[in-house]
C-alpha cells in the first residue's frame, strides 16, 4: 500500500529502498513554492509517485514518476499555455559524493543521491520539476497567438517626422 506525501513527508531514503517502499499522491501544484514564481498560475495538479527498491546489482535505488501539466508564460506571445510534464528519474543511492562517477562518465538514465536519514520528498520532487522546465518556454509551432499577426505589424520609422519636414521646404 502506497502512503501519501504532504510538506513534511521525510523519508530514510536507504531504507525505503532497501524495504522497497512506495509512496503515490495527487499534489496541487501551489504546495511548490520555488517553482510557482515560474508559473502563470498555480492551478493544477501533478501525479507524484516514489518507488524504493535494489537494482540487478543490489545497489539501492529511488525512482521518482511525475505526470500533469504546468501553467507556463510563452516568452513569444507572453500568453500563459499548458506544459506537459512526464518525469522518469532513476536515482541511485551512494554514500559519499567519491561514490559518484565523474560528470563525463555519467549516464543520462541514472542520477546519484546521498544517503539521507531525513530526505524532504517534497524538496526532491520540486527539484526535478524544476530542472524538467524549459529554459525558454513557447508555444507548439502554430499555436501562438504572436505568430498569425507578426506580418501586420509594421515597425515606425523613426525619421518619418524628418521627412514631413523636409519635403515642407
């Protein structure tokens, strides 16, 4: 049976994997206070999911599911759209960062987290989401409101007025 997370759900991030523990639950996108300052609106919720478990080498490990969609400002129309969220991180529990490969021998499937007694899951998850956000967030091609009107627009030329001027000589 999986348990609810909340603000102060902390886990023993060791033993949750080693008992393979599960925790699942719905939670409203305003709990996340870093990451509503980049949002158009808290509105919203996200199906978070923390699974614990060993991996065929025995080594613990954290998988951390997030689905839904968050309320982000278009940097070209300035209008708000919704941006789909699908989070699959596979984390693998170490105990000290000297158990952690060098950054070019990484792999993109598998991050690395330190041993906590006390780990926020909350933190964790607001982390992730903030690292799955784009760096500049737009809309699909085709659906922005900026794009059907960009021909219309024609910028001023500043030396208009000087014409007017010089042609009443």
């Amino acid at each position: 049976m999986a348990a609810s997370i909340n603000q102060s759900t902390v886990i023993n991030n060791i033993e949750f994997a080693q008992k393979a523990l599960e925790i699942h639950d719905i939670i409203s996108v305003l709990h996340f206070s870093r990451l509503a300052d980049t949002l158009a609106n808290t509105e919203g919720q996200l199906d978070c999911r923390l699974q614990g478990g060993k991996d065929a080498n025995n080594a613990p490990y954290i998988r951390l599911l997030v689905q839904g969609a968050l309320s982000l400002i278009c940097q070209r129309c300035l209008q708000p759209f919704e941006h789909e969220i699908s989070i699959d991180t596979h984390f693998i529990l170490v105990r000290n960062e000297s158990d952690m490969p060098a950054p070019e021998d990484e792999s993109d499937e598998e991050d690395y987290l330190l041993i906590q007694a006390e780990m926020p899951v909350l933190e964790l998850i607001e982390d992730e989401l903030l690292l799955a956000l784009p760096i500049a967030p737009k809309h699909e091609e085709g659906e922005c409101g900026n794009e059907n009107n960009t021909g219309d627009y024609k910028k001023p030329n500043p030396f208009a007025k000087l014409e007017l001027l010089k042609s009443k000589k």
